[in-house]
C-alpha cells in the first residue's frame, strides 16, 4: 500500500514518551509566566531593524534576473512534468510520485525550507512566473490587475483554500489517490492564475494558499529585507513582528493548527472505532470533515476569546487584537510542523524521490533510482527523533509566547498589559500540553 493512502498521518511514525511530553509541557508553563511576570517589561522586537547586510556577491546572486530567470523555468516545467506524469503515469499511488510531490515537497518540504531561508513558493511559484511574462508580453506590471483586491478579504481566500487542502488530505476517502491529488492541483492551477490576472500580485501575496502559509513561516526565518529591499540577516523574532496583521489571519491559522492536532487525533482507536460504528448511517467522510471542523473552530474560537479578554480597550480596538496576535501562532505552527512530519519529510521523502526511477510505469530505471533502498535514518533512532520532537513543539511555543508578550506591551494600555494578557498566556500552554498529549497518544 502506498504511504500516501491515508494522506499525511505524519503522527503516527512514533508516539512521544509520556515522561518526554510531560517535562516539555511544564517547561512551556514555567517560561511563560516567567517571561509575563519578570523579564520582559518592555517592547523589543523591531520589525524594520536593520540586520547585517549579506555579503555582496551573495546579495546580487540573489536577486539577479538570471538566477530568477533559471528558477522560474525550472519551476514551470516540473509542474508540466508532474501533470504529465500525474496524467500518463500508473494510478496506483504506490507507483506514482505525484502524491507524494503534493503532500512531502510542497506542502512539508517547501514549508520547513520556507522557515529556514525565507518565502521559498513565492520565488518558485509556476503561476507567478506564467503571470510575470504574460505581463512582459502585455507590457504591463505584475502588481496591476483588473479589478481592486478588496481590504476586508485580507487572507479569508487562503483560509478557503488551506481548508481544502486539508480537507482533501484528512477527510476525503481517497486523500492519496493520483485522482484525488490530480484534481486539487488542477483546481489550485486554474484558480490561481485568475485571481493574478483579475487582482494583480496581491492576490497571490494574500489569497493563494500555498503562498500564504509559506510567507507566514518565512517570518520566522532569519532571512529578511531592510527599507531598500536589500537582502540582511536579522534575528527571528524582529521579522516575526512585522506580520500583517489581516483579516482572515486568525483563520489561516487555526486552519493549519486545528488540522495538524485533528490528525494527530485522528490515529487514535477510540477516533478511529467512532467513524467505523456511523459508518453505515453516516458517510465516514462527513464524519472526518465534522471533526476537522471541530478542531479548527476550537483553536480558532478559543484563541481569539483569549485574545480579547483584556480591560482598558474600545470594543473596536478589542475586535482587532485577534488578528493583530495572530503572529503569536506562527511558531506554534512551526513547531508542530516539524514535530508532526519530520520523519514523513526525511523518510518517505526518500521513497517519492524513488518512484521517479519510473515515473511513467514503463520499466524504467532512472539515474538507477529503483536499485536504491529508503534510509530509516530517524526511525531507528526513536531516542534522538522524540527528543526532536518534543523541542520542536517547546521551543515553538516560548517563540510564540515570546513574540505575543512583546505585540501585548505595545498593543495593550500600562494598567493592562499583565493581566490582558494572561488569558492569552494560559490559551498557549493549554495548546502546548494538548498538542504533547496528541503526539504523545498517537
């Protein structure tokens, strides 16, 4: 069977020692309160610091139209190849490497590269680079579209879209079918394009998914740019500090945190023995969309009551402070990313890079792929992988706690900024303990 036929299930490759989960969940409420009550009384995070300038030659290698040139090229004719393959290739998804480019290379692996050396889909993204030389042809600007991208949207259409996408990869019956896969990209390829031409740039800045959730983790890379647009080094957190603060953000991100605890859940027996008992009254994929639904609102419904329970603010000024402490939530995502599907990116990674020896199901052995073997190079340390693991989820929550304590000093008033915040502070660590416990179980 493929290791895609149940989409990701990333959770499901080791469950975390309950003595490990334990002390990281203690550690993760100790700092909190230590950092709220003692040692960070005022704001320090600058989103426009200057940073130190990369060196010269790294800088212009960059941003040189050449190197942009050859990457946009390369990114337009793996996409033609993945539907070709996706098209001609063999049904069976323990044959076809396209489910697994979809779920491991763009929804993990260009994520974690996202968080480590900046907006990597935004640089690679086929639809900008079609959209950037019709534009040339036209002799119009990418930036300009038809019609005006409305401010209220924000980010809501990416929340649409992340929506479908985990919905495809946790509750659809075949999440790991080349059909199944086949279609979303399909739908993703013809919607993207339209929203460019219609919006201009801003549509992929804040309605393409893809994008979207690879720029929210870019904020946390130490990669940045400073006023002129110059490529600096600059600490974490300072970049994390200069997310916007959108509609649809608290969206976006309990979409992609409510998904990733509903898939840890989702391994459990008791879960799995509900879906199979309603079965034959319920439709287990109504089921299974009930239940990501559930996470989803529950993460999205706590954190932003917790976000606006807070004294000495306008109730317009409390409407928007869910949105505007999202950024708290980023290396929360973060973390559990890397925690969720280290060994899914790492291992089956591997496998996905075999199937091309034969990508097209005639007999092939490409670059001698097919005489090659997967290197359990995690799993069968299980020690070291769930002490990875575990600091994952630990040290995204002390960012998150670190980046939400310095957005509350400066959003919240003097009399407020401890006790506005304390609901919020108790909010993460509950989902710190809760996403320790769902690896844990699973």
């Amino acid at each position: 069977m493929s290791p895609l036929a149940h989409g990701l299930n990333g959770a499901a490759d080791l469950p975390i020692p309950l003595t490990y989960a334990l002390v990281g969940a203690a550690w993760a409420l100790t700092f909190s309160f230590a950092l709220l009550f003692v040692a960070w009384r005022q704001p320090r995070l600058d989103p426009e610091s200057p940073g130190w300038p990369l060196p010269t030659p790294v800088r212009l290698m960059i941003d040189a139209p050449v190197t942009r040139g050859i990457i946009s090229a390369i990114s337009v004719v793996s996409t033609v190849c993945v539907l070709v393959i996706a098209v001609f290739g063999s049904a069976d998804p323990a044959l076809n490497p396209v489910p697994g480019v979809l779920y491991i290379g763009v929804w993990v692996g260009v994520m974690v590269a996202s968080l480590l050396i900046g907006p990597v889909w935004k640089v690679i993204s086929p639809i900008r680079a079609i959209h950037r030389f019709g534009c040339l042809l036209l002799r119009r600007t990418p930036e300009h579209g038809i019609i005006r991208y409305r401010e209220e949207w924000g980010n809501l259409p990416a929340a649409v879209g992340l929506f479908s996408f985990v919905w495809l990869e946790l509750a659809w019956r075949t999440p790991g079918s080349v059909a199944s896969v086949l279609t979303w990209l399909i739908g993703y390829l013809v919607v993207t394009p339209i929203g460019l031409v219609l919006f201009g740039t801003v549509w992929a800045e804040r309605a393409d998914p893809l994008e979207v959730y690879s720029t929210l983790l870019a904020h946390l890379s130490p990669f940045g740019r400073d006023r002129a647009g110059q490529p600096v080094l600059r600490m974490p957190l300072n970049n994390l500090a200069g997310t916007p603060g959108l509609a649809g953000s608290v969206a976006v991100a309990a979409t992609l945190l409510g998904s990733t605890a509903f898939d840890s859940f989702s391994t459990f027996p008791w879960w799995r023995e509900r879906v199979d008992d309603l079965a034959p009254v319920v439709d287990p994929t109504l089921v299974r969309t009930a239940g990501l639904l559930v996470f989803i609102g529950v993460v999205g419904g706590l954190f932003s009551v917790a976000a606006r329970a807070t004294g000495g603010v306008s109730s317009a000024e409390r409407a928007l402070l869910p949105r505007r402490l999202a950024l708290s939530l980023t290396p929360i995502i973060a973390g559990y990313l890397v925690a969720h599907y280290l060994t899914f990116l790492v291992e089956k990674g591997q496998a996905t890079v075999l199937l091309f020896a034969d990508p097209l199901d005639r007999g092939w052995n490409l670059a001698g792929l097919a005489d090659r073997d997967v290197a359990y190079v995690l799993s069968s340390h299980p020690s070291v992988l769930a002490t990875c693991k575990v600091l994952a989820v630990l040290i995204g929550h002390l960012l998150g706690v670190a980046a939400a304590h310095d957005r509350c000093l400066l959003l919240l008033p003097p009399r407020h900024r401890l006790t506005g915040q304390l609901a919020l502070m108790l909010t993460m660590v509950a989902f710190t303990f809760t996403g320790l416990y769902l690896l844990f179980g699973g």
